[in-house]
C-alpha cells in the first residue's frame, strides 16, 4: 500500500515545477483546474535513459522512435527503431544490442502489471517480426542475458521463445485465472511487495527461476462495473485479494532448466504460510538467492538455493520486535568475486551497507551515523568505491556520497539542498544528477565519476521557469515544532498571496503520514502545489506535517506507530492544527484537513477526535477499517486481527463517527480495486446510524487514483467549491 498510495496524489503530475523565489515578481495570472490537469506545467527531464554496455552512449524513445545518443554531445548517433511499421508503448534492448523487444496495444491490469503484443526488431537486418503467433497478449516479455531467448507469462502460464528457431515452448501447463498463477504475481505481491515479473533468467541464460501462486483458497473481492446505458446488467468483476486475517496464496519456487525441459522445486521450508519477499540469481548460476518472511515479518531470511537439486541454505537472518522492511534489503548487490555480497539494514536504528561473505559472515558495517541511507547508487567494483544518497544533511533532503568499501574516505558529492536522484553508467564512468528543491523544478547535469566532475547541463527547465513569471506562485516555507510530548516535527506551509502578518487566514492541512512515507521534503513539488496555489490565491494557508511513523528518521520514528495505526499519527496532527492556530495569522476556527487513501484514514480520524480543532475534512478513498485491507500491508504495521483486535478497532474511523461535528465530505471511486468502496460504504452507513450529516461523492468504475473520464478536474474543482462554501 505505502508506494501506491503515497504516490497516487502526483502519479499524473510527474513533471510539474516550481519556481525559483528570484522569479516572484510581476506575477499576476492565477492557476486554474484547467491549468493543472491539461498539464500546462509539463516540466522536462531527462527520462528513459537505457545505458549502453560501453556507458558513453545510451538509448531512448520518442515520437516512436529509439535513438542512440552520445552522452557527452547528447546528440542522437542513430536510428535504432524508425516506428514506422508499428506504433510501441514500450521497449528493451538486448544484452548484444542486436534486437529490440517492443511492447503494444498494452492494456493495463493494476497498477504494476500490464499485457502487450509483443514484436522482435533485429536492428541489423531490419527485420520485425511477432514473438509469438499464439492468441492472446504476453505479458513481462524478458531477453535471456545472452540475448538468444526470450520468456514471457500468458494466461498464467510461463512461455519461451527461441529467436533463432522461433519455436515457443510453453514451460508450465497449470495455469488457471483465479487459482494458479506462473510468472507473475498475485494481486498483494504486487501491491504491497513491489514486484509483478515473476520470473528471473539466470546469468548463463540456461535456467529460469519463477514463483507459482497457488491462490485457490484465498477470498474473492468483486467489483460491480457499469458498462454504459446500453448494457442494462452490470459486470462482476472478482478477482483474489486476501484480507486482513485471511488466507494467502500459497507459493512455491520453481526453476526450469532450458536444455532439458526440467523443472526443480527450491526448498523454502515445510511452514507454508510465509510470503518469499525477493528472488535473484547470485552471481554463481547455479546458486539463487531467495528472502523468505514470515506471516508477521518480523523475521526476514536469506537463503541459498543449490538449483541443481533444490536444497537450501539459511546465510543470514533479521529479526525485529516489530517488523523488518522488505524494501531496506534491495539493496542486495552480490560482487563479482563471487565471495561477498552487499546488504542494507536497520538494525542499527537507520538504514546502512553492511559488508558480508558468501556464507553469511559479517565483514564489517560500511556506514554508520544517525542518518540513513536512502538508495545505494551502485559499487564501483574495479575502484572499490560504493555511491549512495542519503539524508546525513538533513531528513528533508537526499545527498550523494562516496565511500570506500572498508568504510573509509566518506565524500560528499552534491552540494545543493534539496533532492538529488543518482543514475549511473554500467561502467560506472559517468552519472546523471537530477535535482530537484522547493524552489527549483528539476535539473538534470552529467557527471564523471568518480570525481564528480561536471561535465554541463542536460536539461535545466528554463522554458517552464519562463512560463511561469506570469503566474502567482508562493513556494513551502519550511518550519519546526514541538509537540506536548517533546517530539519534533517537521512541516511546511505555502502562505496565501498578498500575505499580511496582521490579518487571520484560514488553514487547510494535508496529510498522508503512512508508515515509511514522507511528504515534508525540500523537492519540488509536482504533487498538488498548484491546486494550493490557486487556494493561496483565495486567501488559504495550506500546511503540512510529517507525524510520527513517518520515513526519514531513523526506525524508532518510524515504527513508533507499530500494532496502532492511526493513534499517535493522530495526536500529531492535532498538536500540528493547534500549533498553527497559536500562529498570529492564522484563524484558529476555520482549520481543515484532507487526504487521499492513508490521508483520507487520517483526515476522517482527525476530524472525529480532533472535532473541537477541526471545522472541515476531506476524505479520499479513505481506508475506515483497516479489516477491509490487504494482509501484506496491514498485518505488517497491526499483526493479523486475531492477534491485534484492539489496534484494528480502536482508530478505525467507523468507531469515532460520533464524534463528528464539523463539514466532512467523502469521495471514493466504485472501481477501486486497492482501498475497496466497501470501505466508504460501512462509513457512510454508521454516520447515518449516528444521526451526521455529512456529503458524499462516488465516482462510477473509477479506480483508486480516480483519473479517467475528466475526473480529476471534475475531482478538483468540487473539492475546491466545497473548502470555499465550509472553510
């Protein structure tokens, strides 16, 4: 749930920009719904940069076409695809760079998966050519490392390709919607682990290892979806989503050896309720690496898996009084000697590179200090120089550094505030640095490594920075408090315009403040910033605050919210309304809050036990149970019901309807397949059974980000009308 729902608010805005403050002057048109979701602000950034294996040139799509660019001229080289035979939504290059593989008419599926006609272009030749004749759409299609084969799932089964022969074999034959899936992952797995390609070519290309989810226990979930007046019958739309409490699928690690047809079954333990977090080949092709968790999480092992007879190997175990973060450990880089390996951790208390051998023995913890380690960028292997950003300058923004592998020698490479996003070359030669800050839309520079030398500018955004010396625009001003509890917490607010400290503004709040998320960063916003400059311009503060459970800072911040979401989260979010209300400009009767999914659980809980604070809420696709929710998700953060009743009940928004006494409007789409309507249904139902009145919006087959069919304009400006008429 974390990555989805942190990010559903932004998913379409992802190329807006701010302004620099030295651009605030002569500033008088003022942004409309129209401007945002017509994309007016579309920011360009240097996307879709495929390295090539030599790291000086790399390929990407546009106008249907691939190119070959230098990356030093940025100039196009050559014309790999011209486009002309067919229109692609996607593509990949083959380890040789031969071929390319080009996705179509790809249909969408939930929010990580997708299927595709898949076509295979030989550069040389020219020739294009379907990879498969079967019916149907593939799905995930991947080159084998040497670029001679290619595997793909279709209706749940997995497939193989020989491109020089052309024969297709098909590896498993189980395959049934609704109760076996090969290759690709059920619903939850893909939510909440992060993942929906199933299955990984080993580094010899002779084998492939795959998950098969056996889900025919697990409970059905069933959408009803209108298909228009001329359809007088709705569709049932059922597919498997397991609830809190609930059965998981039951999974089983396969590897099918492409010489003779085979197929091994990994040893993952006898217990069968586990979830097999990760899957990737070592470096030894006959050696793969499986993370195995149990139903809590809280226990988290490495595994090593001989492929040639099954057995396996417990090398390292993390355990945890509350959880282990699956996503602190892709970080797992195995080295080319073959004999060590690098892992991330939080055992410490933040996320650090740990160094390991083979057989699990610690060689030594590579970083150390009260800060964590936000994305490892990679190691220099012949340099023996590990790159990672991280937030020792501060939680709002990200760094890079260099660092030894024996720990030694820690630089910092970017000296900006704000957000650096790090890309490096295969080679390890060159990087891109694209940053970003509250002030400044994104920045894209060309780097040597590994002196960080700046070898110029790729994109700077210098025509949206032009386009919008015309517009009203206030950027974040960053603040700190502390709450009664003495805990410090970081927000930011965006002043309405024409800004006199001696006048009393009203405040609108946002809030997510998920587990693990963070919205108080010093990057730029390409979120809701210009909805909130069209507030600002109606004479509305808008502020946000990261509570407790937040990401940034370290795991006791983070997990202090473990076994009763909502409850501390909660309190920080008041103490956050009442500390703006202290403020001298803000008028402490007209505060209101609103968010999305997690934000719309905290808006409509803030609401209910803030109700003497807060005159207004907004709730969108709300969770009000967190028993309607995934297992992945919330059992990780609550344990199962079973075990946990009173932190499933006690800050479940349907228990606090009572409480209501100021203007809440409620908005979920019909056909969210993540947060379910069932979720604004129940609540809906026990307003009503507690006499409150409240307004309601549904919007019809409608997923969880409620996009499609002018929605989101639609979305925005009812929000709007209703803060005007009740804040």
């Amino acid at each position: 749930m974390k990555k989805r729902l942190y990010h559903i608010l932004w998913s379409w805005f992802l190329v807006m920009g701010l302004m620099p403050a030295a651009s605030l002057v002569a500033q008088d048109k003022v942004v409309s719904v129209n401007d945002v979701w017509q994309f007016k602000f579309y920011a360009r950034g240097v996307r879709g940069v495929n390295w090539m294996k030599d790291g000086r040139y790399y390929t990407t799509s546009r106008k249907n076409q691939v190119k070959k660019y230098d990356i030093k001229t940025r100039k196009a080289v050559a014309t790999l695809f011209d486009g002309s035979a067919i229109r692609f939504d996607a593509y990949a290059l083959s380890s040789k760079e031969d071929k390319l593989l080009l996705a179509t008419k790809t249909e969408s599926i939930y929010r990580r998966s997708s299927k595709s006609y898949y076509y295979v272009y030989d550069i040389k030749t020219k020739n294009l050519s379907k990879l498969s004749n079967a019916p149907g759409k593939q799905m995930h299609a991947t080159f084998s490392p040497d670029g001679n084969k290619v595997a793909f799932v279709r209706d749940n089964n997995m497939y193989m390709v020989d491109l020089a022969t052309k024969k297709e074999t098909q590896i498993t034959s189980d395959g049934k919607r609704n109760e076996v899936i090969n290759g690709n992952a059920d619903w939850v797995y893909e939510e909440e682990l992060s993942f929906s390609k199933a299955f990984f070519w080993s580094p010899d290309s002779k084998k492939i290892a795959f998950y098969k989810f056996s889900e025919s226990k697990v409970k059905e979930y069933n959408m009803q979806l209108w298909a228009g007046q001329r359809q007088p019958y709705a569709i049932d739309y059922r597919f498997k989503y397991p609830k809190a409490g609930e059965d998981n699928s039951v999974i089983e690690i396969l590897v099918y050896d492409v010489a003779s047809a085979k197929i091994q079954n990994m040893d993952i333990g006898t217990e069968k309720d586990i979830y097999i977090a990760r899957l990737k080949w070592t470096r030894n092709p006959k050696i793969l690496s499986i993370r195995r968790l149990n139903r809590l999480q809280n226990k988290l092992e490495l595994l090593h898996g001989d492929v040639t007879n099954g057995t396996t190997k417990v090398i390292l175990t993390e355990e945890s009084k509350t959880y282990v973060d699956v996503e602190f450990t892709d970080d797992l880089t195995y080295l080319k000697n073959g004999k060590e390996f690098i892992f991330t951790s939080d055992k410490d208390g933040f996320k650090h590179l740990y160094l390991y051998t083979m057989d699990g023995k610690l060689v030594r913890q590579i970083t150390k200090g009260n800060w964590e380690v936000s994305a490892f960028a990679g190691v220099d292997e012949r340099r023996k120089l590990l790159y990672f950003t991280s937030t020792e300058v501060s939680p709002l923004g990200r760094q890079l550094y260099r660092v030894d592998i024996k720990g030694r020698k820690k630089t910092r490479m970017t000296q900006d505030k704000g957000t650096h996003r790090i890309n490096f070359s295969p080679d390890f030669k060159y990087y891109l640095d694209t940053y970003n800050s509250a002030s400044m839309p994104t920045r894209v520079t060309l780097h040597e490594a590994p002196s960080g030398k700046n070898l110029g500018v790729l994109e700077d955004n210098a025509g949206l920075k032009a386009q919008l010396k015309a517009y009203k625009i206030n950027y974040k001003e960053f603040f700190k408090f502390k709450t009664s509890e003495n805990v410090e917490l970081n927000g930011w607010m965006i002043k309405p315009f024409n800004f006199d400290k001696n006048k009393k503004y009203p405040v609108l709040m946002f809030v997510y403040g998920g587990p693990g998320s963070q919205q108080v960063t010093n990057s730029w916003d390409y979120g809701n910033f210009f909805w909130y400059q069209m507030l600002a311009n109606e004479g509305y503060m808008v502020a946000c605050i990261d509570n407790r459970g937040t990401g940034g800072r370290g795991r006791d911040f983070k997990h202090a919210t473990y076994k009763q979401l909502g409850y501390y989260e909660t309190i920080d979010q008041i103490e956050g309304a009442k500390y703006l209300a202290k403020l001298p400009y803000v008028d402490a009767q007209r505060i209101g809050i609103w968010g999305w999914s997690y934000g719309g659980y905290m808006s409509s809980l803030c609401i209910m036990k803030g109700a003497d604070v807060f005159k207004t809420a907004i709730a969108v696709a709300p969770v009000t149970t967190w028993r309607f929710y995934d297992t992945i998700y919330t059992e990780r953060f609550l344990q199962r019901p079973q075990d946990n009743a009173d932190g499933y009940d006690k800050n479940s928004p349907l228990n606090h309807v009572g409480k209501l006494k100021g203007n809440y409007l409620l908005i979920h789409g019909t056909g969210d397949d993540n947060v379910h309507f069932q979720n604004s249904v129940e609540l809906q139902n026990a307003l009503i059974r507690a006499g409150k009145q409240f307004q309601s919006f549904y919007y019809p087959n409608r997923a969880h980000g409620i996009r499609s069919g002018n929605a989101r304009p639609h979305l925005y400006n009812m929000m709007t009308n209703f803060l005007l008429k009740n804040l």
